[in-house]
C-alpha cells in the first residue's frame, strides 16, 4: 500500500516536473493558436466588411453614371469621384478595376488619351482577373488606334484572348485595314468568321459581314475606299 502511495507521489512530482518544464509553452501555444483563429477570423469580417462597402459605392457609380435628366459635367464629376474613392479606398477589389475601366471611358469620350492609357495601364499592373485584364489590353489596344499607333495596339492583341477572341481578332483586322494591308485585314476577318463558325460563339456578326463584303468588293474592284465599315475606339469603350 505504502509502495503504491509512494508511485502516486512520483506521478504527481513527475507532473509537477512536466509542467514546470512546459507548461509555459504549452499555454503560450494555446494562446496562440486561438489567436491565429480569432485573427483568421477578423481578417476573414475585415475583407468581408470591405467588399461590402466597396459594392455600396460601385452601386452609386452605376447609378451615377446612368443617372438621366442631370448635367453632364456634373455626372461625369460625381462618376470620377466615386470610381476615385473605389480605386483609392478599395484597390485590391474587382470593383477598383472596373472604377478604372469606367475612367478611361471618360478620357477617351474627352479625348484624354495619357489619362486613359494611365487608367488602364493601373488595371493590367494591378493584378486584375484574367478576364478583367483581357478587357483592359482590348480597351487600351483601342485607344492606341485612335492615336494612329497601330503597331503599339497589334502588339497587345497577338495574344491567346480566350472568351475575348472575336473582339481582338476583329481588331485585327481594323487595324490592318486603317494601315492599308486590305489583303491581310480580309484574310482576318474571313479566319475570324471561321472560327465563329466552327466554335458556334454567340455573337452578332453582322458588322463583320459588312466588312468582309466592302472588302471583296474593294478589292475585286482594285479600288480601297475610307474604311467606313471599321468602328472607332469610342464605339467600343
């Protein structure tokens, strides 16, 4: 009986020895281990928190900006100054992108081209969605053809468009027929309808016909008219 006394008093020792040995540790890995959820779990409400906010104020851009009966300078005020906050407030969020891409809409409609570029160029390095991202490069592409810099706006084009292959490819082709290579702007679009075709994209491609009808008919004539077939930055921002 003694004997078994004697062992409990080792194991009470042995814990005491334990426990002054890590115990210290062990509660400093408790603490910290529920303050890496609790943290998890602010930082998860914060981004939460954040989103939320910068939806709200996305809202009141879209409303600003199809706002009706109101001065145009002062919708256009109201619009920069919302896509601003978005964009200095929320940049990390979708919502900054599309703020940016809703300004170089309106430098390219006052034909602020630098200010446009500079607005698009912030998405591209900004670390955008893939999608996001293609629209910006076709955006951006379209603003260096209203500057005549077609060679700047193909090589932002020569790339894998994904879901945007008809907008880039028919570009293209724009820009082969503004630099006065009709065969190759032809041979464009005509690749173009094919792929439409193969891959059955849901598109309305009546302007494409349009345009490979003027250019057969031009070339068959030997004659290359104003390319009145090929939309403008503007129609597509």
């Amino acid at each position: 009986m003694a004997e078994d006394y004697k062992t409990d008093e080792e194991q009470i020792e042995q814990l005491k020895k334990w426990w002054r040995d890590n115990g210290q540790g062990t509660v400093i890995a408790i603490v910290v281990g529920l303050g890496a959820v609790f943290g998890w779990q602010g930082w998860q409400k914060q981004q939460q928190d954040e989103i939320y906010a910068a939806s709200a104020v996305y809202q009141n851009l879209i409303q600003s900006v199809n706002q009706q009966s109101v001065d145009p300078k002062e919708q256009i005020a109201s619009a920069t100054y919302l896509a601003d906050t978005l964009i200095n407030d929320f940049p990390k969020t979708t919502y900054a992108d599309f703020a940016a891409l809703y300004k170089a809409k309106f430098a390219l409609e006052s034909g602020e081209f630098a200010e446009a570029e500079k607005q698009l160029r912030w998405i591209l390095d900004n670390g955008a969605s893939e999608e996001v991202t293609l629209q910006a490069q076709l955006r951006l592409a379209r603003v260096y053809v209203a500057q005549s810099q077609y060679d700047e706006a193909l090589s932002l084009l020569n790339i894998d468009a994904k879901g945007f292959t008809a907008a880039y490819e028919e570009l293209k082709g724009d820009i082969y027929y503004l630099k006065n290579q009709p065969e190759k702007a032809l041979d464009t679009y005509v690749a173009l309808q094919e792929t439409i075709a193969e891959n059955e994209i849901a598109i309305n491609d009546a302007l494409l016909k349009i345009k490979v009808n003027q250019l057969k008919s031009e070339l068959g004539a030997g004659v290359i008219a104003t390319p009145a077939a090929v939309s403008t930055p503007e129609d597509n921002l």
